[in-house]
C-alpha cells in the first residue's frame, strides 16, 4: 500500500494530522485530504515535502 501519514511542522517539530492518506490535492493555499477510512481534513498551507519510501506528507503553514 502507498498510504502516508501527514505531518504538520510545528515550531521545528512534526506533528502527526492524519493517518493513512491515500488523497491529496492542493487548491487556492489548502490542501485537501482523505484516507482510507473517508476521514477528510482540509489543511491551510501548503505541502512542504512527499517521500514515498519513507510514507510521509509533510505541510507547512504559509
């Protein structure tokens, strides 16, 4: 499975957002997303950083 886990950089830090992401589409400054589960999250800000190997998606408020 390619599923990722988000994460949010918190003052330097990440921070788990959603588990188990298998959308993501960005539009007008947010990002849309949803995993496997149906939970939706809308994140305002950008993504910083996808590693597939790694399972992450990483976002960052602009």
């Amino acid at each position: 499975m390619c599923d990722l886990n988000a994460y949010i950089v918190k003052d330097g830090n990440e921070e788990l957002y959603l588990e188990n992401v298998n959308t993501a589409k960005t539009e007008e400054g947010r990002v849309f997303l949803r995993n496997l589960f149906g939970e939706q999250k809308i994140f305002e800000g950008a993504i910083r950083e996808i590693s597939l190997p790694g399972h992450r998606l990483i976002l960052e408020r602009k």
